[in-house]
C-alpha cells in the first residue's frame, strides 16, 4: 500500500477538512532545494517548507555539526541545568539580534514564542504591582494557534471557534504611508482607554495574511509612540527572521528597536523544531526578586534542546558567510526583475518583494482554502513546483541556496498559472 493510503488509517493532519482532501502529499526525500516524492517525482520547494530551511533541505554542514552534538550531549533538562551549544548560541544570537536583546529564553514552535512573549510583558507589569491586560496588534496579523498566540491574530478559520476565550486584543490598521494620523489616534484612544501591556505585530510582512508589506516609517511611527508611553513592543520575527528580508531580522529595517522578540522556523533550519523569546535587560530584570514567584515559571520539558542549539549554531554561521549573503542579494536582484517583468499582467493584481520573499496577488477572487486555490496549487505541484497559494497571493520564499535556474522556472511556472487563470 502506498503512504498515501497507509496515511489515511490513523492520522490526522494540521489545516486540513479531511471530508473535503483525504489525501496527502507524500514525500519520501529532500535534499537542497529539491523535494521527492514516492512515485520518484521531484519538486522545487519554492516556499522552503514553511520558512525553514534557508540553507536547503538536509544541508551537509548543518547535518554534521548536528550529528557531532548527538554525540555528545542529547538531551537535559534546562530547569537547574546549563550546557556549552545553549551558551553558544545565546552569545552568537545576542551578536546579530537588534540592538538591545541581551536574554534568550528557549520555546519548543512559533507560537510558544509568542505565548513567552505575551506572558512576559504581563507579568513584567504584574511583579511591578500594576496589572495590564489588553495588547495591541495588527488587523491581520497571524501569530499562532495557543491561546495568547490566537488572540493577538486577526480574526480568521484558524481561531474563529475560540473567539469567547481569546484575551482582550485593540486592533490597528497595517501603516499604508497615508494612515498615519488615523493610526495614532487608535493609539491614544486604547492608551486612555484600556491597561495596554504591550503591541505585537510581524514586523514588516505580514507572512499569513498574503506576504503583505507594510510601510517601515510607519512602523517607526507606532514603535515611537509605544516606546514614549511606556507599552511593551514585541517583535514576532518567527517568519521574517535570519536574513529573510535581505537583513539579519526584519527589525534591523526600522530605527526603533522591540523590547521582545520572537523566532523560529528559520532558527533551527528545518532540521528539529525550536524556538526562542529574546528580550531587554530591563524586562528580565523585572523577574528578579528575593521572593520566588515573581520569577517566569514557563517552561517546556525540551528548552534548549542541546541537539536543536548546535543545529541553530550552524545556521548562524552559514548566515553569515559571505556566500549566503551574496545569494540573498542575487536572489532579491531576481525578484525585483520578475517583478517588473509581470505587475502589468492583466491576471496581476498587486506585486511586492523583500529580501528573498517574493509576492503577487491575482486579479482573480479566490477564497484562502477554496477549489480555484487547490486547482492553482496542483498546477504548479504538476509542472514539479511546490508552491502553496494564501487565497489569491501566489507567494515564493526560497532557501537561499537556490540555483538562478530553479529559480527561473519557478518564475516560468508561475507566468504560465497566469495564462491559464
Ligand atoms: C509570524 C508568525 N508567528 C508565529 C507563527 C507560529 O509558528 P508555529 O507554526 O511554529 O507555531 C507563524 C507560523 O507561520 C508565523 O508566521
């Protein structure tokens, strides 16, 4: 029986109606940027499985540096325990994050980075006598499935069934260059109005809403006014981190820096799940007292994962190789041409890049999980191309070792989804 029956038996997969598409995909192999599946059809991962694998799939050097730690240490909990890759990675991490993270606190996936984050900036207020519980987030936004994550995400299929037991949540618009004035007026307004511990927001991108970009002066605008009122600004870099916008974060684009910092995906590579909550020295300080309780009793049993620490290790150190920041460079230089190439289509809409994330939005309706969605996403799965449209946004954000050649037919393949529109 083939995997794709097998598969059908006992499991149940994530953002799915298995009533609707029983079957999945079934990939027995990934090396670089090429995936297999188990009929021996290859695809290029154009979206690098969800934002990780930056370096390609089972990068040898990321593998070996990996295997040497599983030699060495594998696993200990980090509850009373330290160990050489987690100080490692904490001091290689504090070197590129944005100026002013100085504490790195380890989370297992993306939205337990966010769900730290948020009870970091309440109990923040809480140890220091003053009790807040309103945040500020974008329309829009999506940052996660737990509770807190749910909450400060716009409403949407992923948290609509929770709406009654999400945390109180003011929403602003996404700055567009001309909503300026309308934004800070929201701003003073819930700053009267409510105790607001903090405002989240994906900075500059908004990953799930489409690959949204977002103007950076007026994410400066909103990071000032939260910074001179006393809110808390948390960076959600889970999707734009480690290099992704053509800069090490995405926060290194914009002059005011977060108080806390989210990041995964790209973290650990693709290769083991992990995740991190960094933050000021002035918020971990708030944890310090002579009475326990006041301390962050947050944990999970796999912080700091020694095995997950040496892998994120070697991502930083290819990040940083001029090699791969030539590539970044090569590879946004690719997207502005095709961008230029296409945005007068007639199927196009809008288009828009960053970095080595590309965009465009057809002038086609299209509902986010709908059939004309699926048809697009099997046209390119057809042509060996693994694509995954958000509604009407075709998307690309490929690991930074792509060739020009699989890049082009990417390209190619996405020209000729629009003829077929
Ligand atoms: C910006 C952002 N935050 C948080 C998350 C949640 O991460 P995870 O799926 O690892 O829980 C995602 C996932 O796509 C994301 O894009």
């Amino acid at each position: 029986m083939k995997l794709k029956e097998r598969d059908q038996k006992h499991l149940w997969h994530p953002l799915k109606q298995h009533q609707l598409q029983p079957e999945s995909m079934a990939i027995v192999k990934a090396k670089g940027c090429v995936l297999t599946d188990e009929n021996g059809k290859e695809y290029i991962d154009a979206i690098s499985s969800w934002y990780t694998c930056m370096f390609g799939h089972c990068n040898d050097y990321i593998i070996e540096k990996t295997y040497q730690q599983m030699q060495q240490l594998d696993q200990i909990m980090f509850s009373d325990f330290t160990h050489e890759p987690a100080v490692k990675l904490s001091e290689e991490l504090i070197k590129i994050l944005p100026k002013g993270q100085n504490r790195i606190f380890f989370n297992d996936n993306g939205s337990t980075a966010v769900e730290a984050a948020i009870k970091m900036a309440l109990q923040y207020y809480f140890n220091q006598g003053e009790k807040r519980n309103t945040f500020i987030a974008f329309e829009g936004g999506f940052h996660g499935d737990t509770f807190g994550a749910m909450s400060v995400s716009g409403l949407s299929v992923y948290n609509g069934p929770f709406e009654d037991f999400l945390m109180d949540v003011k929403r602003i618009p996404v700055p567009n260059g001309e909503n300026r004035n309308e934004i800070l007026s929201l701003l003073k307004q819930y700053h009267q109005e409510e105790k607001i511990a903090g405002f989240i927001y994906e900075p500059l991108i908004q990953g799930a809403a489409g690959m949204k970009i977002h103007d950076a002066e007026g994410l400066h605008t909103i990071l000032d006014y939260c910074k001179t009122n006393d809110i808390l600004t948390i960076a959600d870099e889970v999707m734009t981190g480690f290099g992704k916008t053509g800069k090490f974060f995405a926060s290194d684009h914009i002059p005011t820096k977060p108080d806390i910092i989210c990041l995964s995906k790209a973290l650990t590579v693709g290769l083991i799940p992990m995740a991190i909550t960094s933050c000021t020295e002035k918020i971990y300080e708030a944890f310090l007292s002579n009475d326990i309780s006041k301390g962050f009793f947050h944990c999970h049993t796999y912080s700091a994962n020694p095995i997950a620490c040496a892998t994120a290790i070697a991502g930083i150190e290819l990040l940083q190789t001029e090699e791969i920041q030539n590539s970044i460079l090569r590879i946004s230089r690719m997207h502005s041409d095709f961008k230029n190439e296409i945005k007068n289509h007639s199927k196009v809409l809008s288009v828009r890049n960053m970095g080595v994330i590309f965009a465009l939005d057809l002038n086609v309706k299209m509902e986010r999980y709908g059939d004309l969605r699926d048809k697009l996403l099997q046209f390119f799965m057809d042509r060996g191309i693994f694509l995954r449209p958000l509604g009407n946004t075709i998307y690309i954000q490929v690991p930074y070792v792509i060739s020009d050649d699989q890049l082009k037919r990417i390209y190619q393949t996405i020209k000729e989804s629009l003829g077929q529109l």
